[in-house]
C-alpha cells in the first residue's frame, strides 16, 4: 500500500508532495503508454514520458504546500528537477537596525551575488562616515563560482579599496555569518584564487 508518511519522514513536505505527485505520474504515464501500444498502435518515446512526468511535478510545485527540511541531499534532488526549495517560516523575528561607526571609523555594508551555483560573481559595497553620510560605492565583476566565494570576493576587495584610501580603521558589515567567520578564523575554505588577495 502506497505511505503517505514516508517522504515527509525522510525529507521536508515539499518533496514529499513532489515525490507523491512523481509516483502517480509514472503509475499514469505507464498504464496510459501500455494502452496507446495496445488499442492505438503507437509507441510514445520514453523521452515523451520522462517530460510528461517532469512537467507534472514542475506543477505540481507551483501548486504543493509545504517547505524543505534543509538537507543537502534534499537540495540536490530539487536542484536536478530545476526547482528551488522553499525553506520553512523564520522560528522568531530579529529587528536589524544600521549603526553608524564610531568618530574616525568607516562602515561599508557589503554582498556578494552568485546568481546560481556556480555563475559568474559580482561584489558590492556601500562605505559611509561616522555621521552615516555616503562616502563612495563600488560594484565589480569578481570572476565564476560559488555564492560564498562572491561574499568573500566582497569582503576582500571592500578592505582592499579602504585601504587603498587610508581608511585603516572600517567596520565590515556583511550578511554572510560564513563568510566573516572564515576571514576571522582564517580557516582553510578561502578559494584558492582568492587566498593571494587575502593573505
């Protein structure tokens, strides 16, 4: 008998939605194949059912409830069906409000995008005064890779052009936790292309 608790035991509610709509698609797409070759004499291509039943489950996710639980191997199922998971309400809400640096710092708010993994990677950075007031920006192209590589790539060159300016005393803002513990700790997952910049 066909569980309906099982994929949702193993992976979050939103595969297990796909999963279920995948299982009756491929019980349809056969039955419906075995009486197109029996009755009407035509052989549909398995292509022709391996899109059917893609397409369905494309559907049925723009439709499904439900979020992932957060595991890689459940991210990497969903990204070999095209789709992107969608993860569970925040727990609890944190307020965030910008500060301004203390007199003589600079404060640059940073981030790096990566469109997909991997894509090309840009960095951008907003350095503003003591006072709050605007300073100076940048954007710039920062090679093929990974998002975290694009958030190192941002922190990195956002301390290269303070520093460049005798801005020696900034405050680095980043939404990356990963990324500033890595350049904190200086452990070993900085891209080998970016490790000159930072060393």
């Amino acid at each position: 008998m066909f569980s309906n608790r099982l994929p949702d035991s193993v992976f979050g509610k939103q595969l297990g939605y796909l999963w279920r709509t995948a299982f009756i698609t491929t019980l349809w797409s056969v039955w419906h194949t075995r009486n197109k070759v029996v009755f009407d004499e035509i052989h549909p291509s398995i292509q022709c059912c391996l899109a059917f039943i893609t397409a369905s489950i494309k559907e049925t996710d723009q439709l499904a409830l439900g979020h992932i639980s957060g595991s890689v191997r459940e991210l990497l199922i969903l990204g070999r069906l095209g789709l992107s998971g969608r993860p569970p309400p925040p727990s609890s809400t944190i307020v965030i409000r910008w500060k301004p640096p203390q007199a003589g710092w600079y404060k640059v708010n940073l981030n790096g995008s990566a469109p997909s993994s991997p894509s090309p990677l840009f960095a951008g950075a907003i350095f503003r005064n003591s006072r709050g007031f605007f300073v100076t920006a940048f954007t710039k192209s920062v090679g093929w890779g990974y998002p975290l590589e694009a958030e190192l790539a941002s922190i990195i060159h956002a301390m290269l052009f303070a520093y460049d300016r005798g801005w020696h005393s900034l405050w680095v803002e980043s939404d990356s936790i990963l990324a500033i513990h890595t350049l904190q700790t200086r452990i070993q997952v900085v891209p080998w292309r970016l490790q000159g910049l930072w060393d």
